[in-house]
C-alpha cells in the first residue's frame, strides 16, 4: 500500500508531466499555423503542374524517349519513398506510415517486383528497418521540409530511372486534413501516366473542362518535347516537397493531439491520486484519534 509520501511524490511527478505535455501542445499549435499557411500555397501549385505536364504530355505521341511519363513495359524494380518524423510523441503517426507502406510493399512483391525503400525521417526508417534490407534514410539538412532536400532526392531519382535501376516510384506520407485527422496518402510519383483515365468522382474541373474541349487541339511553344525536359524535375520536386510539407504539418496535428489527450489524462490521474492521498490521510487521522481516546481512557479507568 502507497504510503503519503509516495503519493505526494507521484502527484508532483505527474503534474510536472502535465506542464511539459502542455507546453509541447503550444509549441505543436504554433508550428501547425505556419506548416497549414505552406501546405495551401504548395497544394495548388503541385497540382496546376501536374495537370499541366498531364496537358503537354497527350501530345506527344514518342512513348519510348519519356519512360518517366509513360512507363515501361515490363517494370520490375520499385522505389517506394516513405515519409515519416524524426521525433516521436505523435501517437500512431510514424507507426501509421509504416504499416501502409509494409502494405505496398506486400502488393508490389505480389506482381513479382522487387522493392528497395527510401526513407525520409527517422521513425519510419527504425520501424522497417528489421524486417527489411533494401531500406535507406535520407538524413535532412534542416529542421523542417527543405525545397534543398527535396531537389537532392529529385535528383537521386531521376538518376536511378535514368540508369533503369528502378522503373516506378511511390510516395507514402500523412496528408493533412486538420488538427485531429491525418489521411494515409499513396501515390504514385514515376511513372506519371497521363493517359491514366480518372473515375467521374476523381476528376478536377480542369479535368471536365478538358474533356468538353476535345475537339480543340493545344498549341505548345516551344515543342512539347522541349517543354517535357524541363519540367519534369519540377515536377517530382514540386511533389516530394508536397509530401515533406502535408507530413510536417500532420505531425504536428498529430502532436498537438496526443500532447492534449495527455494532459487531460495526467489531469484525471492526479484527480484519482489526490483522493486516494486524502482517504489515507483521513484514514491515519482517524486511527490516530481513536488511539489518543483509547489511552485517555485507560488512563480514566486505571
């Protein structure tokens, strides 16, 4: 049985908890804002260039010289990009990641493929790092998403496709939704399949607007060909910093969660320890009393 000085010292600990897991929310809430104002300017930008390569794209009609666009044909090797933190303390952020991209991975080697793992942030790397070899980090300059770090993988990647070491890529991250939801995202980086058809209810507007203007033919200048070769890098560039930027702010959502549902869990837990501290206190008060009543009295009747 706790003695009242254990449960002072538990009391004291879990408060002293309590305080650390508060100031963490506030921290996590802060950097939340700047991560929520980045992802919206970035969206929009990821998503008007890819539509617009998918646009230059289905004008080219030489499939072999863009493999990048339009895939091999017997893809064999795969990259898969997980994104995950550094740091933990986020619920079941990393580990989250980590299962989806286990999943993909499962589903990949299913066709036959062979899959090597490029992970961007630590958590995810010691998470798969011991049931699988083909696994690397990406060890980032900065403290947080870096347009740097991701021309460094964009480069790294178009590199190895080039050289045919691998011939697809996926992106695995946590996209944003808001404070308290996150949204495993899968997507496919290389090859960009700009022929791919869309389901009604996945198509954007520039998509119906496309569709309605079938009959017109786009007019590129300077060759699409020309205008492919450079904007390529952008574009997988523009996508992977996507992915750090919707992980960041996510992580930070997740943070800020798990740190409120901590400090409302240490605020219950010092509830419970203070009345289980008074009971005892009353509880040897009470003992006490009685003693000093049961020694006046036998003093009374001696």
């Amino acid at each position: 049985m706790s003695t009242l000085k254990d449960l002072k010292v538990r009391i004291k600990t879990v408060k002293s908890s309590q305080k650390i897991t508060k100031a963490m929310k506030m921290v996590a809430a802060s950097k939340l804002r700047k991560a929520r104002d980045a992802i919206l300017i970035n969206r929009n930008y990821s998503e008007k260039l890819l539509h617009l390569l998918k646009v230059v794209g289905s004008e080219l009609r030489s499939h072999r010289r863009f493999p990048m666009i339009f895939g091999r044909e017997h893809p064999k090797s795969v990259l898969v990009i997980s994104v995950s933190s550094d740091r933990g303390l986020c619920g079941a952020f990393n580990s989250n990641v980590a299962k989806s991209t286990k999943s993909l991975i499962a589903e990949l080697k299913s066709h036959g493929k062979s899959v090597r793992v490029l992970s961007i942030g630590k958590k995810s790397y010691d998470l798969m790092k011991t049931h699988m070899n083909n696994i690397e980090i990406f060890q980032t300059e900065a403290k947080g998403p870096s347009v740097d770090d991701a021309i460094k993988i964009t480069a790294s990647l178009m590199w190895n496709f080039r050289e045919e070491k691998i011939d697809e890529c996926y992106l695995v991250y946590n996209e944003f939704v808001s404070v308290v939801s996150q949204e495993i995202k899968k997507f496919q980086l290389l090859p960009f399949n700009v022929y791919k058809k869309l389901e009604d209810s996945e198509k954007t507007e520039d998509d119906k607007y496309d569709e309605s203007m079938k009959a017109s033919y786009h007019i590129c200048e300077p060759h699409p060909m020309e205008i492919i070769n450079d904007m390529i890098t952008d574009v997988i560039a523009a996508c992977i910093y996507r992915a750090m930027l919707e992980n960041a702010a996510s992580e930070h959502g997740a943070r800020m969660t798990a740190m409120d549902n901590a400090s409302r869990n240490a605020g219950e837990m010092i509830k419970k320890l203070n009345v289980q501290y008074n009971r005892i206190r009353q509880t040897a008060i009470t003992t006490e009393l009685i003693e000093i009543i049961s020694g006046a009295e036998a003093i009374n009747d001696g």
